[in-house]
C-alpha cells in the first residue's frame, strides 16, 4: 500500500477577511491553496528588440567595436561578431565551434569566394537583406552555397527563374546543375522543352554551341 503525501493546512484570509483553509502539497510550493486568487500577469514579446539589436549591433561592426574576427577575402579585411557569423551560417558555426585553427584565430583567411559577393553575405547577416541582381547573381549564388545560407540560395533561385529566356535558359541550367540548385534546373530544363525550337534558333544565331552554354542575363 502506497502512503499519501505529506499534506499540511493552511489557513488565509480572502479580500472580505474570512479563513480560507485549504490543503496543499508540501512538495509543491508554488502551488497556490485553493480558492487563492492568482496573481495577474500579462506576458510581453517585442516585436522591435531583435530588428533594434541587430542594428546596434550592425553599428558596433561598422565602428568596429566588439569584433571578434576578421574575414580575409581576397585583398578585403571584413569585421565580424563570431556570434553573428555563427547564428546565420552552419559553415561559420562549424569553424568557430569546432576544433579547426581558425576557431583560434583572429583573423581567418576565407577562400574561393568573391570578395564583393562575401560583403554582401555579411551584410545580410547583420541586416536581414541583401539585394539580388544581374550583376552579382553568378558570384551571389556560389558564395551561398559555400556558406550554407539556404535562405540566399533560395533567393538567387527564384530571380534565375524569373530571368529565363531562350537565349539563356541553356546557361542557367547548366549553372544551377553545377550548384545543385534542382528546383531552378527542373523549371529551366522545363523551359527549354517549352520553347525548344527558338533556343535552338538563338543557340546558333548567336554562334555558341548547343551543349556548352554559358550563363547570359
């Protein structure tokens, strides 16, 4: 046979000043006695602390105050908050929590990226934007992938989709094949069944060959 708990009474007083007896549970002291009222709480959650804090912070890295590390790109030096690079990247995290040299180094040479495509990735970082156009969408999109932003990935995607034509539906498929980008290769492979007859005409109108296509937006 199991014992009960050990119960003890309470007496208290309610707003009109009579005893209120109750039992309660020893073990379970935040447990008010019954017929207690409970005491009113409004939960809050700022809707602006996060976007305010990345801005200060984001202020903090342009001054360069509290950073961390330093990206080397290139002939570039970026300043960075490790945290930051770490909450927004899997390849950051990777490097700055694990046993690699760079988690103990304070400057971190960063290969096979562009610098200006790098930039721009850290600034969407401290931003939450990055703008994504003809200019940088070939450099934009293989920096992406390096650093494991997905979000980007997804970006550069659906603005290739949106630039697809005849004359280059070959050459953003054969990029987003490279970058395994599969969602942009079945839309462009998609395309170019639709409109097979003048990507042909403007494959050979404009002297590239059929099967090595480059990326023209």
């Amino acid at each position: 046979k199991t014992s009960s708990p050990m119960r003890a009474t309470s007496a208290r007083q309610d707003a009109t000043g009579m005893d209120i007896t109750s039992r309660c549970t020893l073990g379970d002291p935040n447990k008010l006695p019954e017929g207690v009222p409970q005491p009113a709480r409004m939960p809050y959650i700022s809707d602006k602390h996060p976007r305010q804090t990345l801005e200060v912070i984001n202020l903090l890295r342009k001054h360069r105050e509290l950073c961390d590390v330093v990206l080397v790109v290139g002939a570039k030096k970026i300043y960075a908050h490790r945290v930051i690079l770490s909450a927004c990247s899997p390849y950051f995290r990777a490097m700055f929590t694990g046993e690699l040299a760079e988690s103990r180094q304070t400057e971190v040479v960063i290969r096979d990226i562009d610098e200006r495509a790098m930039e721009l990735l850290i600034d969407f970082a401290y931003t939450s934007q990055v703008t994504v156009e003809e200019g940088n969408v070939q450099t934009l999109l293989p920096a992406a992938c390096l650093l494991q932003l997905a979000e980007i990935q997804e970006a550069c995607c659906e603005f290739l989709k949106r630039q697809l034509d005849p004359s280059n539906c070959l050459g953003i498929r054969a990029f987003a094949d490279t970058h395994s980008c599969r969602e942009l290769l079945r839309i462009a492979d998609k395309f170019t069944q639709h409109n097979f007859q003048e990507v042909i005409t403007q494959t050979y109108s404009e002297g590239k060959k059929l099967f090595e296509p480059q990326l023209i937006l």
